[in-house]
C-alpha cells in the first residue's frame, strides 16, 4: 500500500489522497450484510476518483476480496468512480520509488538557480554522475537531481536500479534505447 500511495503521490494529476477513506456495506444475495475498506482514494484534477486495494499478490484476501472487489467496483460504477486492484510492483521499482520520494520535498531543489542548472545539464541525456558533476559537488547537487527525477522534470528508467551511471534525461525522454545516452 505504501508504494502505491508513492506512485499515485508522484503522479502529477492526482490532486488529493486518503488511506482507508470509507467503509462501504451492502447485502450479499442471501441478505447477509457484508462490508469492505478500500486501502486508497485518489481525486484527479479532473474531478474523477479511484479508490484502489493494493493486495500483496493477485490472490491475497481470497475469495472475499474477489466478492468485495466487485461490490466496491459497481458502487464506484453507479456514483462514476472507478475501483483497482493495483498489482504490487516490480521490487527494483519499488525501491527506486522508496528512494526517491526522499527527495520530494521543495528543500531538495537547493539554492537559488540550482534547479535551472540540473534541468540544463540533461537537456541532453548523460549518465547521473556526468550530469551532477558538470554543475558541481555532487554533495549538494544529487539532492536536485533526484527531486526533479521525483516531480518528473528530469527522466530516467526507473525499471533498473538507480547508480552513478543511470542515463538521465529531460521530461519526456524516452530513455536510453534510444541511444542518446552514454
């Protein structure tokens, strides 16, 4: 749940987050009142919501979790929400996600103009390293690049573990098979 809370945190579009926001109750068909507590709920700056569960493994909470799961989904059908099961990630995802929400914070994007100055240096994209180094002590810029990677200014995969090495580039960037980095 942690790491879905980052993805959706990092996702420009979601203005709004709830853990556990509300506890819906229905009636199963032999009259049985049943209930669940979704894990996650999302407003978009489009005004549409997603509340979300975010098992351990495709078959966590058995067979009612599948029930619940699709009582919460017509619920969420009939007031124009959507419910997901979000998949866990993938571990090297998730712990460069970990990673970089550390960063997130505005007194990474360091002293006046250094911000500027790491959007610059990946205008092409190069290794991490390269790029820091070109604007000066590591120490202090690593902290910019890595909030910029976190909001998405500056982009990298993020599907192999982040090092020094790591091809980084701007918004956008496809990444490195498209032979631009190195």
């Amino acid at each position: 749940m942690r790491v879905q809370l980052m993805v959706l945190d990092r996702d420009a579009d979601v203005t709004g987050l709830a853990g556990r926001p509300v506890r819906l109750l229905w009636r199963d068909p032999r009259g049985q009142v049943r209930s669940w507590v979704p894990q996650l709920f999302a407003r978009r700056a489009d005004g549409t919501a997603l509340l979300a569960d975010c098992p351990s493994h495709p078959d966590a909470g058995g067979e009612r979790a599948v029930t619940a799961a699709v009582a919460v989904a017509q619920a969420c059908a009939h007031i124009g929400w959507t419910y997901r099961r979000l998949p866990p990630l993938d571990d090297v995802l998730a712990a460069n996600l970990k990673w970089l929400a550390g960063y997130r914070h505005p007194r990474n994007a360091g002293r006046l103009g250094l911000k500027a100055a790491v959007i610059e240096a990946f205008t092409r994209p190069r290794p991490l390293i390269e790029g820091a180094e070109a604007i000066g002590d590591p120490v202090e810029v690593l902290p910019c690049v890595f909030h910029a990677l976190w909001h998405g200014e500056l982009t990298a995969c993020l599907d192999t573990p982040l090092h020094e090495r790591v091809p980084v580039g701007p918004r956008g960037w496809s990444g490195p098979e498209t032979g631009d980095a190195g």
